[in-house]
C-alpha cells in the first residue's frame, strides 16, 4: 500500500499516464458511437418526415384530377314530337318525357354509320346518364326550349372520363376492360372534332352522392359534417367549461371528485368506437332517436369531445394566476362572481383553442358513426340536424369501396377537401392561442 | 302546436320573469335611486324569477319528453283489434311502426286501410292533444311560479346567494355527465354482452379457436354454424398491435430524443408541428392510404423477392398503424425527457460522457416511467383503432404469427358484425358487444397501469 511504483490506485505519474492512454484508446469508439446515436436519430426524423412528404405526395397525385370533368360538346335539338306531342306544355308531361331519346338523336346524327342495336348502346353509353337530367332542368325552367336547337357541354361518362385523363390502359385486352374497342375509337374522333374539354368540376363540390362517379358530389357529406360539428358544439363545449370550472375553482379534495378526474381522464382514452356502441344502445335503441340523424352524430361525438374540452379548460383555468382571484374576492365578490367576471373571460382563449382542437378530432372521427347509421347511401342534401344524412370521412370510407376506377380520385380529393378544414381549423386555433393567449 | 312553439314560448315567459323581477325589486325599496337598499344587485332578483318561472316548465318539458310517447302508442295499441294485439312483439312493433309512418306522412309499408287509417288519425290526434296539454301546463307554471317569486321579492332577499346556489348545481351535474358516460358505456355494452353469453357460453367465447359468426334466419338455413371462438380476434389485434409499437417505439422515441437533445431550437420550433400533423390525420384516410397505396407496394415488393404476402396483409396494416402513433410516443416522451433537470446532464457532462452517452445512461433511466407509460398509452390506442384495420386488414379470422397474412381484428369484427343485416338480438348481432366489452374493458385496464406506473415510479425534481 506504500509502495508508489506498484501500487494500482496511487496517483502517480505513472498511473496518470496509463489512464489517459486508456481513455484515449477508448474515445475513437465513443465518438463513433455519438455519431451513430446521432444519425439514428435524425433519421427518425426524417421518416417521419418523408412519410409525410409521400403521402401527401401520393394523396395529392391520386386526387388532383378529380377537380376536372370531361365535357363533350353537343348539338342538342330539343325536338317537340319527342318532349311534349300535343304542345300543351304542361310541366307535367315535360318532367315525363325522354330526354334521354334527344341525346341520342344527337349523338347518332354525329356517328351515323353506327346502326346495330349493340354498337348503339355502346355509344350511348358514351355520355352520362345525368346528361339527359341536364337537358331536363333546362326545359324545365325555360320551356321555350323545345323546337330550338342548342349547342351545350355535357358530362361525359366516367369510363370515358378516365379515357381523357389518361388512366385508361389502352393495351389491355378489350375483354378486361370497360371501355370497348369501338367506343375508344369513337371517343378519339371527338377529340379530333374538339368537341371534348376538361372544365372544373363543380359537380363535387355542390352534389350529393351519387353511383354514378362523375355525378358524386360531397356536398350533403360536407353539410352533414357541418350540422353535426354544430350539434357536438352546443353541447360539448358550455357542458365542458361548466365542468372545467367546477373541477378547478369549485371542487373540494373528496373521493367523488377523485371519481370524476378519474372517469375524465379514462374516457379521454377510450377507444372511439366504443362510444358508437353506446350511441347505438341508449340513443337509437333506448331513446327512439332517428338513425342516420346527424342529431345522433353530434351527440356522439360531443361525448368524445367533452374530455378534451375538460382537460383544455382545466389547464387553462389553472393558468390564470392566483393573484387574479384574490384582488377580486378582496374587492368583495362572490367566488361565483369572480369565476365568471374574471377568471373564465381571461381562460377563454384556452378553452377556445382547446375547443377548436376537439372539433377538428371529432370533424375526422368515422368509427362511431358508422355504428350509429351514418354509412347510409344518401343523395339529398339534409336540410337539419334530424335529416338522414352522413359525414365526410364517412364518405370517403364508403367511396374507397366502391369499384369504378373513377372514385379512386373521388376519394383522394375527399380526402383533400377534408384535410383542407382540418388544416384550417388548426390553424385557426394556433392562430388564436399565439394572439390572445397571456404569459403571466 | 309544435314542439318548437312550446319551448320558446317557455322561454319567453322566463324572459319576461326575469324583466319583472328586476322591477319589483327596484319597487319595492321605492325607486332607483334608493337601490343600494336591496341586498343584490336587481338582475339577481330578475334570475331569481326567471329562475322559479322557468324550472317547472323544463320539469314538465322532461316528463312529457320520457312519458309522452309511450302512453300514445299503448294507447293506439288498445285500439286496435284483438287479433293485432295478439301478434308477437316483433309483427306489433312494425305495425306501429306502419301506422307512425302514416301519420307523420312518410312512405308506408303496406296497404292502407280504414283501421289503419284510423288507427294513424288517432295517434295524430293524442299527439296534438298532449302538446296542448303540454303548452297550457307550461303556462299554467310559470305563472305559478312567477306569483311565488314575486311574492318573495323583498330588499331582505338574498338573492344573489340562491342564484349562485342553483349555478353551482347546475356546475356540479355538468361535471357528473362523465360519470353518466362511463355508466352509460358499461350498462349498454354489459347489457348486450350479458345477452349474448346466455346464448354462447363465456369460454367458448374466450378460448375457442374459430371464429365463423354465422346465425340462422331460419331454422332450415344453410350455413348456420355458429362459431364465437375468439382467440384468433385477439391474436390478430395483438400482431398488428406488435408491428405498430415496433415502428413506433423506436422512432418516436429516437425523434423525441433527438429533438429535445440534439436539434437546434430553430429546428425544433418547425419540426415538431410538423410531426403533429401525422397526429391530425384522420384514421380512416390512414386506412385508405394504406389499402391504396402501401399494401400493393408491400405486394409487390414481397412478391418480387419471392415472398407471397397477401394484399391485406397484417404489416400493411401495422406499418402505418405504427406511423399514425409515432407522434403520440414522440410527444409523451419529449415532455417526460424535457422534464429531466438539467443539473443532472451537467452533472454527467462534468464527468466526461459524451452527449449520447448522457442520454443512453442519465436521462432515459430518469425519464423511463414517463416513457413507459407513454407506450402502454400508445398500446391502447393501436388496439382500440378501427378504421385503418377495417380498411387494410382482412376479415377472415386467421390464427396465426405471419405477418403476411392476412389477420382480422376485434374492431373489425365489431364493425362488420354491426353494420350488417342481421336483427338485434340474434348471436350475430349481440357478439359486437361483447366484443366491445372486452375491448373498454383491456384498454381501460392498459390507462390505469399506465396511470399508475407513471405515479409511482416517477422521481420528484425540485
């Protein structure tokens, strides 16, 4: 032990040098080691990243053609042997004729060599069935139509749709595909002629769904999504708030309060579709409720949404700062009266923003819904909350089954609709938390 | 009248208390300017009306919503004929059904005729009739209870305190509403669930391995075998379950960690938001992305090295279920990884130890109760999620630990079993509940041994 040269725990020159050579050997290791850490890491990073990047990618490529629809030019003769024989023209008899029969008049007179009944119907098929409905809102609204002869842009089937925009595989066999040899070719010569364009699409963004790909719209999805929103508004946000405060100001430490939290907190994670289960037994088969309402929808969701509200409101709540209280409780107030003058008005930017953020989670919520009905096929567009009527992500779930090639891009650009209010709705809240939230 | 009438006209009439309130108070102390004779300010006293004139007609709004109903049909009911009346429930209840459709004027089932018709006309009839009972007793009780106040009304009068009593009721049972949810939650789905092992028993349900939910419609029905054996269920949960925590784990922690440790603030402040928008994109376009576009790909690339994965293979589903929790890990465990003081990364700084070294031997040991809880958090939601296995995962059950078959999972088959054709109280229908029970009831159990292990084991800093 006093032996310097051989003993291994001294401090002498010797033993610094042995140690600093062997922290030395071992540092090129360690560097090498931070290094990997530290690549690791970024490339964490950056798959989050570049997932990102190719699903938007890949979202925005399948979708993008979806806000264009192929028109084909017409010359239509509203002929009055066809629509209305004895020319009374009764509104009746107009919204009864066959208007079908005059586009395909026009459309033999532009390929009059097609004369077997099969070829007939293969060129037929060429335009969209809500073709002929077009041609009949006109008349309807303006019966000095018939006898005139009017050139106009019609909807071109979907198939043919796809043709234009190139999603056609032209050398498949013609057994596997939809659009036939002939039809194909029929299709190339109106493009010859100019009478094809693509125009935008306004048939999204104001129809209802529809079988038909290039008549589906999301406008009743958007407007079911909307009164839903509102229903799941008025109800969660003042019952959240209302409990917020009472959790934070109100409350004294007992074992039913304990309860509360508790419950709060656990159904904050609870599974979504556990709460369809619940809309399904209580509000459909306890209360009688209309299925499909968006009434039901909104109750649902605004179950979901209450515990995020809570836990926003209480943090905002716990933000405001004592002294706050204590200067009006000391100027004479009530506790109710300092809640509600002062503490909730300087906590509502929180609770706005928490509020907001729960709406934009409940806006793409589809699991419930579909337990509670809202995957029916509905076409109008509902005028309240108790009309059938179904959701936006609902809508893309129906549509990503449905199997013409053209709902594919129906779908991504649904699925872009919603990401666009999504997007905005988050942005407003960090928007509002950035401008009316206080740092005490 | 309409509904609709009858409750604003409710609410006009508290509106009109709540105005003459406000003035007897101001009366009876003889004028404004002797106002700081009342003991609350006059709007207190207009709350206090307002208050006593509106509760009774919610009072009767309530009873008349629960009662109304069902004494109007049982009525239209004994108006039938016997022979209706004999029916089984079933048959009765579409009866009904056909005679509320025609009076409220939708489309009928059946032919109509005149004992139906009047049948409708009488159900029209009570209708009307109890809504004007309804209206005349809301009246009726809110002038009542305008009388009791403004008798009441008097300087001495605490009104400020009553009204302030009657909103912290109405606080406090806003605040009992989660409790009502979770009730409410366990007594449907138990309800069913218990439904349903009276016609399965509870350990083939639990322990048997074939999954074939087929019920008869009719006695003679081909493919009627029942099979609620549900062991493949929860084994395709738990493998997809498995292949999205092993994508998510890793990276979410190595993104929290590099985050917090090695990015530059700027970075950060850009980065972050970013990843929170794989946070805030719904599932089912999760779902859909993953049926488009990952599983051909997955197909393709499988198929190329001569491997045969099926196209809704359970890591089709699994990558991306794993990619939509990576935010969720990340931002758990950079808030416990932040929550390490930094005297303890000075302190082994100080010693010599690189940067990762740090992280690797002081702040995760010090931030792994955080960590952990965050992903037992993370296991729950990825077995309660839905829509990306509705849309990417099969529906056939498959008991197996290949994650390129194809699996189904729980939620699946609640949804499947559902949305589908069968009635409500067939097997069929009422095994959805009691899968839903098992679902609430492991994933509740997930949140609180999360809960409590982020309690107990968490170290106070100062």
């Amino acid at each position: 032990m006093s032996d310097p040269v051989h003993n291994q725990n001294a401090v002498t020159p010797n033993t610094i040098r042995h140690t600093r050579e062997r922290v030395e050997a071992s540092l090129k290791r360690r560097y090498s080691s931070e290094k990997r850490f530290r690549v690791y890491g970024l490339l964490a990073v950056l798959l989050g990243l570049s997932f990102l990047a190719f699903f938007f990618l890949s979202i925005i490529h399948n979708g993008y053609t979806a806000f264009q629809q192929s028109f084909i030019y017409l010359e239509i003769e509203f002929a009055e042997q066809e629509l209305d024989p004895d020319g009374s023209r009764d509104l009746d008899t107009l919204s009864r004729a066959d208007y079908g029969a005059i586009v395909r008049n026009s459309l033999r007179a532009l390929f009059p060599e097609v004369t077997k009944r099969r070829d007939r119907r293969a060129l037929n098929k060429i335009l969209s069935t809500g073709a002929s409905f077009q041609l009949r809102d006109m008349v309807m609204s303006d019966p000095e139509l018939i006898g005139t002869t009017v050139s106009i842009w019609l909807p071109a089937d979907d198939e043919v749709d796809m043709l234009i925009k190139g999603n056609v595989d032209r050398s498949i066999e013609e057994r596997s595909r939809r659009l036939k040899d002939n039809q194909i070719a029929w299709v190339d010569v109106l493009v010859e002629q100019g009478r094809v364009e693509k125009r935008f699409n306004t048939t999204f963004f104001t129809s209802g769904d529809s079988r038909e790909p290039e008549l589906a719209g999301i406008w009743s999805a958007t407007v079911g999504s909307f009164f839903m929103l509102l229903v799941t508004l008025v109800l969660a946000f003042p019952i959240g708030v209302a409990a917020a405060v009472y959790l934070e100001e109100f409350a004294s430490q007992s074992k039913w309060v304990d309860l509360i939290e508790v419950n709060i907190n656990n159904l904050a994670a609870v599974p979504s579709i556990v709460f369809g289960l619940l809309g399904l037994a209580v509000f459909i088969n306890f209360f009688g409720l209309p299925r499909s309402a968006p009434l039901v929808g909104g109750l649902v969701l605004s179950l979901m949404t209450l515990p995020v509200i809570i836990i926003a409101g209480r943090a905002a709540i716990k933000s405001v700062p004592p002294s706050i209280r204590e200067a009006a409780l000391g100027l004479g107030a009530s506790q109710v009266q300092m809640v509600f003058h002062h503490v909730l008005p300087l906590a509502m930017p929180g609770m706005l923003t928490g509020a907001i953020i729960g709406m934009a989670r409940a806006l793409g919520e589809s699991a419930p819904l579909l337990m509670i009905g809202m995957v029916a096929f509905i076409v109008d567009v509902p005028s309240g909350p108790m009309d059938p009527s179904t959701a936006l992500p609902v809508q893309v779930y129906l549509w990503a089954d449905s199997p013409e090639r053209a709902f594919v891009e129906k779908t991504s650009a649904a699925i872009l609709v919603l990401l666009a209010f999504l997007l905005i709705m988050n942005a407003g809240a960090i928007l509002l938390r950035k401008r009316f939230e206080r740092r005490w | 009248m309409q509904i609709t009438t009858v409750v604003l006209i409710a609410l006009a009439l508290s509106a009109i208390a709540f105005q003459m309130g406000k003035y007897r108070s101001v009366a009876t102390v003889g004028g404004r300017d002797r106002m700081r004779h009342l003991h609350s300010l006059p709007g207190y006293y207009g709350y206090y009306a307002a208050i006593w004139c509106g509760a009774p007609a919610l009072l009767l709004l309530g009873v008349w919503a629960i009662f109304a109903e069902p004494i109007i049909i049982s009525a239209v009911t004994d108006s039938l004929s016997d022979e209706v009346r004999a029916l089984p429930d079933a048959q009765l209840s579409l009866v009904l059904n056909d005679i509320k459709n025609l009076a409220t004027g939708n489309i009928v089932g059946r032919a109509v005729d005149p004992v139906m018709q009047t049948a409708a006309d009488l159900y029209n009839a009570l209708q009307a009739r109890y809504r004007w009972i309804l209206g005349a007793s809301i009246l009726v009780a809110g002038l009542a209870g305008l009388i009791v106040a403004w008798v009441r009304i008097n300087p001495a009068l605490r009104a400020r305190n009553r009204v302030e009593t009657v909103i912290k009721f109405l606080l406090i049972g806003s605040s009992t509403i989660a409790i009502f949810t979770t009730v409410g939650i366990l007594l449907s789905v138990l309800f069913e669930a218990i439904r349903f092992f009276q016609l399965v028993p509870v350990s083939e349900f639990l322990f048997g391995t074939t999954w074939s939910p087929q019920t008869a419609i009719r006695a003679d029905q081909v493919g009627s075998s029942g099979a609620f054996g549900a062991v493949p269920l929860f084994a395709g949960t738990l493998l997809i379950s498995f292949i999205a925590m092993v994508v998510a784990v890793p990276v979410g922690l190595m993104t929290a960690i590099y985050l917090s440790e090695y990015a530059s603030p700027r970075t950060r402040a850009w980065v972050k938001p970013v990843l929170e928008v794989l946070a805030g994109i719904p599932t089912v376009v999760y779902g859909y992305f993953a049926a488009l576009t990952v599983a051909p790909i997955l197909r393709g690339f499988g198929g190329s090295i001569g491997l045969d994965v099926a196209s809704e293979s359970a890591l089709g589903a699994g990558l991306v279920m794993g990619i939509m929790i990576i935010p969720f890990v990340s931002s758990l465990s950079d808030d416990v990884i932040n929550a390490v003081p930094q005297a303890m990364r000075d302190g082994s700084y100080g010693l010599g130890a690189t940067q990762s070294e740090t992280v690797k031997r002081v702040v995760l040991p010090a931030a792994l109760p955080g960590i952990v809880g965050g992903v037992l958090l993370a296991a729950s939601r990825a077995i309660g999620e839905t829509m990306i296995v509705v849309m990417a995962a099969g529906l056939a059950a498959n008991l197996t630990a290949n994650p390129f078959e194809a699996v189904t999972t729980v939620t699946v088959q609640m949804v499947t079993l559902l949305v589908g054709d069968q009635e409500f109280d067939s097997a069929k229908t009422l095994a959805a509940f009691a899968l839903g029970l098992m679902l609430f009831v492991v994933t509740l159990i997930l949140n609180v041994v999360a809960l409590k292990v982020v309690r107990k084991y968490r170290e106070q800093y100062e």
